[in-house]
C-alpha cells in the first residue's frame, strides 16, 4: 500500500512490531506496548495487513478450556520489515528546509 499515511498510532504500532521482528504478537499486546487504546490498534493491524506487511493467523484453542476467547496473532512479513524500518527512519530524518532552534 504505498503512500499509507504513517501517523502517531501506525508508527507506534510498528515500533512495537519492530521490537522483535520474528515474533508473533496479538493485539492487546501490541496496544499495550504501543500505549494505545485496543480499539486503536485492530484497524492499524488490518490497514497493514492488507498492505502485505502483516500475516495473520487465529489461534487454535478450545475457547471454554482457555476461558478466554481466541487471538489473532500477527507476524511482519519480509515486506513488512522493510517498510516498517522505512516508515520509522523516514519520520526520524530531519526535514529538510527547516531549521532547528
């Protein structure tokens, strides 16, 4: 999905991906990590899943054993990686024509 617009919550939400790139995580984790409202962060995780940078799977657990319901995990893929690392030095790069103070 180029030209995704990377806000606030996107750039968080990546960071705490980026954390540990081989590990899956679900979305309270992710929210909680990235200080976000779990509200938040499952539009973010579908935005970036259907640009390709996300995989996802549901866990395979028996919901009334657990005594909780199912999670989604969700894996960067290799695209991912790389657009994630863009995104973050992107927004960290000084801008160009402005002067800092």
């Amino acid at each position: 999905m180029a030209g995704m617009r990377m806000t606030t919550p996107r750039l968080l939400v990546l960071r705490a991906l980026l954390d540990d790139p081989s590990r899956e995580r679900y979305g309270l984790d992710l929210a909680t990590e990235a200080g976000l409202e779990p509200g938040t962060i499952y539009p973010i995780l579908v935005a970036f899943e259907g640009a390709g940078w996300l995989s996802s799977r549901e866990e395979e657990i028996d919901v009334h054993a657990a005594g909780r319901p199912r999670r989604r995990y969700y894996l960067l893929t290799a695209a991912g990686v790389t657009a994630a690392r863009a995104a973050l030095a992107k927004r960290s790069a000084p801008r160009v024509g402005r002067l800092a103070w």
